[in-house]
C-alpha cells in the first residue's frame, strides 16, 4: 500500500530514501503545505542544528538565526517571505515550534557558515568550502548519442547538513513555472542544485572550492536560485537572475541546458567576474574550480585546478578522460555510469576517495591530501545521482539515486566503530542503505 499523505492541495509519499513532495498554490498556501507535510522531518532537523552549530562551528544557533534576519530578511522578495512564513507555520502545527527567521536561518545556513563568518572574521576559507559541493557534466551535439542534451549531477556535503537532501519536489505556484527539483525540508530553492522546470530549462552547479569574496550588501544566493528556477526561460535569463546583486555566498558554476534549443551553457557566478559560455555540439564539467582565469586567481585560493593530489584536480582529469571515452555515447545510463566512477587519477587505481567523481571523504585516509585541513575519513562526500536529458526535460522528470551515485552503503554504527574520532557526531549522522535509481515526474502527482 502506498505511503501518502494530504494537506489542501499538497501530499507526500516515500519512495526508495527519498520523500516526494507536491506543493501547489499562492506563496503562503505553498508553505504551509510544505510545513506541515514535513513537520517531523523539520522538528527532528531544527533540535539537531541548535546542537550541531555549536559543536561544528563554536557558535550559538541563535547566532545565526539573528545574522539571517540581519543579512538576508529585508533583501527578499515578499513571495517568497509569505512562503516561508509558510513553513515556519505548518510545521509548528506539529510537536516542532519553529520561526520565520529559523526558517531562513536554515536557508542561507552554508552561506553564512561557509563565507559570511569567514569573511568577517578575516579567515582564509574554511576547509568546508575546499570540499566543494559536486561532480557534474551536460553535453550535447556530437557527445550524445541522439545529439540531443544529458545533464549529471551528484551532490557533494557534510553528511551532517547534506543527509537531509532527500526531498524530491514538485512545486506549481501561483505565478512562474512549475518546477521539479531535488531539497530539503524547509528549504525554499534546490540547494542540491539540481532541477528542471516547465519552461524547458534544466541546470545543476558545483561550488567553486576555496573563494574568498563576500558581498554583505548583496542579496542570498537562495533566493536568487529560487527566482531563477521558478521564472527564467532562457539561459540568458536565468543567468541573468543569478548575477543580479550577487552576495558571494555558495558561489557556484552552473551547467545549463535549455531542451528548446539544443543548447548548452556554463556560467561560472564570482562577485567581481562572471563567466557565460555556450555551445550546440560540445559538452561542459563541473568539478568545484573555476575554469575563468579571471575568478580561479582573483577571487578563490588553493583551488587546485592543476593538483591531482586535490578533489578539484583530479575529477577534473578523470572527467576529461570520461568524456573522451563515452564521445557519441552519452546518455542516462552511461551518465549513471560516470556519476558512480570511482577511479582515482592520483593513485590509478579504482579505489573511492576524496578524489574519485563518486566523492567518499569517509573512505579516505588522505594519505595524499592536496591541501591543508583534510581530516582521515571525515563524514563527508556524494549523497545522491541524478541524470536527465531533453526528452525528460520536456516531460518533466529525473532520475535520482538517494545514497550515492554508485550505491555504497553508509551505516553510522559500523562507521563510527570504524572511525571513534567521529563518534560523538553519531547521534547526528543517518544511515543510508543502498537505493535503486528511481524516475520521480511531475505526471505522478
């Protein structure tokens, strides 16, 4: 019997490790439903963050729940204020009392963690923002194998924040496109990121690792996400929306396709420099550096583009390498197959690591580490795979792996017992079992 649940327009159902997620209606209506649909997985999260803060970074919650009211608040759009309000709402119906400013402290979390503090605090990078956040392609023309588009993406986090990606969402609002994306509960734009909406238009980024710069008087990079993929129907516009008043938080490369015209983009988003790039018969990588001279040396440090010994350096070679074996080949089940790669250009040999496109940090001992302040199996690396072409794009649907992209296990007990450095983050830490992939689309609702 299947798994569901209804609010007004909205429900929810299981589905292998990932929670689908239907929300339709006016911002506050959306909220709500989002809410009160995920208030236990939004209770269980919130009672973890307060605690977590403070054992991961030395601050009080509370902290940043003021800066997010400070930094953000007054900078966004009133849609998306109500939707949150929304949020905060329907999950308070439950046993979970949250704010609005929670909420959007949960929001710009990574942003004010990752380089807010650090910039205010006139520190290097912290080691979180080294990691990058992802693995990716999108190519087309002469790459695929009908020459229309395939886009891969696998997210790369702290399993601490990443494990709560495990919402798949189909958001129809009142206004703009529908859109169909992976999240979080409580989060308002696919922070993974990774989606497709009703416009044709499909994207996913990877952070830039090591960047420096931070705009306080810019505007949060989740609401730019959020306005892009809800309303922009070109590449050029979505682009547009992203480098609009850009704070510099979560600075990413975005790999966009756009099914009604065949064509490709990569659109690296600094603060000071941006970079857009386009192509009807090519293909683009993601792998947490920037390619733009220009944002790699003014605006990032120990990026690693040309150390294999670094996750940037070496997925960005084993990337080259794949591309150049599947030419004219490229499609889903070849881009599952690159997602799951686990091949090490450093050492040569199949073995996951920090540097393997299928990201396992929990795996390394960093023997070989490339930079300064990687810790031996630290919890951290790829969550998931997704993969979509044109013709998914037009029906609006994905595929998705909730996990990692090729599958490995992650049980906290035998990790922790493994590695009792982390064990007192075990309390905190989910399992997640092997999963199938799985195609989520909007025709399910």
């Amino acid at each position: 019997m299947e798994d569901k649940e209804y609010y007004e327009e909205g429900f929810r159902r299981q589905q292998n490790g990932f929670i689908f997620l239907h929300l339709q209606g006016e911002p506050y209506q959306i909220g709500f439903q989002h809410g009160y649909l995920l208030r236990q997985e939004i209770g269980i999260l919130l009672e973890r963050m307060k605690k977590l803060t403070y054992l991961t970074t030395g601050m009080e919650w509370k902290t940043f729940v003021k800066e997010a009211k400070n930094q953000f608040k007054e900078k966004i759009e009133n849609e998306y204020i109500e939707e949150m309000q929304g949020i905060a709402d329907g999950a308070s119906m439950g046993k979970c009392k949250i704010t609005l400013e929670e909420v959007l402290a949960w929001n710009g979390y990574e942003e004010l963690r990752d380089y807010y503090f650090p910039y205010v605090s006139k520190k290097e990078p912290s080691g979180r923002t080294k990691y990058g956040k992802g693995s990716a392609f999108i190519a087309n023309g002469s790459m695929t194998d009908d020459g229309k588009i395939v886009l891969a993406h696998n997210t790369w986090e702290s399993f601490l924040t990443g494990q709560y990606l495990y919402v798949i969402m189909d958001l129809v609002p009142a206004s703009g496109k529908r859109i169909l994306m992976q999240t979080a509960p409580g989060y308002i734009s696919s922070f993974s990121d990774f989606f497709v909406n009703s416009a044709g238009i499909m994207a996913a980024d990877t952070s830039i690792a090591g960047f420096t710069v931070y705009r306080e008087e810019g505007t949060p990079q989740f609401f730019r996400i959020r306005k892009a993929e809800q309303y922009a129907e070109s590449i050029a516009e979505f682009s547009s929306i992203l480098e609009r008043d850009t704070n510099g938080g979560y600075t990413s490369a975005w790999l966009i396709g756009d099914c009604n015209t065949n064509e490709i983009a990569r659109f690296e988003l600094g603060v000071s420099y941006s970079s857009l790039t386009k192509t009807e018969d090519g293909f683009y990588i993601g792998c947490n550096v920037a390619e733009d001279p220009k944002i790699r040396f003014m605006e990032c440090v120990d990026n690693g583009y040309e150390d294999i010994r670094q996750h940037t350096g070496a997925r960005r070679v084993r990337l080259m390498q794949l591309m150049k074996d599947y030419t004219a080949h490229l499609n889903i089940g070849n881009a599952k197959n690159i997602l799951g790669d686990c091949y090490d250009v450093y050492t040569g040999k199949p073995q996951p690591s920090s540097r393997t496109i299928d990201g396992h940090y929990e795996l390394d001992p960093q023997i070989y580490s490339g930079f300064e302040g990687a810790k031996p199996f630290e919890p951290v690396g790829s969550l998931d795979g997704k993969v979509i072409n044109s013709h998914m794009a037009k029906e609006m649907c994905f595929e998705a792996r909730w996990g990692n992209s090729r599958g490995i296990p992650f049980l906290v007990q035998e990790y922790t017992t493994r590695n009792p450095q982390w064990s007192y983050l075990k309390f905190y830490l989910e399992d997640r079992p092997r999963q199938p992939w799985t195609r989520f689309q909007v025709a399910d609702a």
